[in-house]
C-alpha cells in the first residue's frame, strides 16, 4: 500500500503567513521527554525552528487540508532543515517532503543538500 500523498507547497506568500506561524508556534509548544521516551518522541530544538522561521532561497511546506504539516527551508550552501508537526510523524510526510526538495534544488542548481543538525549529515553528494 502506497503511503498516502499530500499537497507540497511554497510557504512564502503573504497569505500563507497564518499557517506559517501557527506550524511554527506548534513546534515551540511541543513538550519536551527525557529518557527512553525522549528518541521516540522527539521536540524541535529552538535552532532548528529559528531556520525554518527565517526567509530563505527556499521553503516548502505539506498541506492537509487548510493546516500546514511539515516545512522545509533550503540555505544557499544547501543545508536543509525540516520539521513535521508531531501528529504527522513517522508516516512518510518528511521523507516526501524531501523528495520534493531535493528534486526542485537539483533543478535549480543547489550544491549538494544536508541535513541540518548539530553535526551534518550528507542527504546527495
């Protein structure tokens, strides 16, 4: 069975900032667990959400229905953050958000991406 698709779309029009700020106020309010808890039920660090909150060359988000899901900001060296509201986790919404992030930076000449984190990790090379 094929995970389920959903509406990939550019954030940043005017009209989108509602949705923008209430992904982003979502991901500041999500509590924070320790322990053996804490690897399944991961929260957003503040710098992470600091990169998708900032205007850059490139941001994507995933729309179910009107509420915006995921987001993904693209720097000019190709560092990528991405985030997913934590009720869409762990049903493939990252991963094709990064498909469709990787495919547009690819054809619009982006080096090769990376996740941002506290180390890189390379996604393409």
């Amino acid at each position: 069975m094929d995970a389920p698709r959903f509406l990939v779309i550019a954030v940043d029009h005017p009209s989108l900032d509602g949705s923008v700020s209430a992904f982003l106020d979502e991901l500041r309010q999500e509590q924070r667990f320790f322990g053996r808890r804490s690897s399944a039920c991961r929260k957003p660090f503040p710098s992470l959400i600091e990169r998708l909150a900032a205007r850059r060359t490139m941001r994507l988000g995933v729309l179910h229905g009107q509420r915006l899901i995921a987001m993904a900001s693209v720097d000019n060296d190709g560092a990528v953050a991405l985030a997913v509201a934590a009720d869409f986790r762990r049903q493939g919404v990252g991963d094709q958000l990064m498909s469709v992030v990787s495919e547009r930076a690819a054809a619009i000449g982006y080096p090769p991406l990376h996740r941002f984190s506290a180390r890189r990790v390379r996604l393409a090379g």
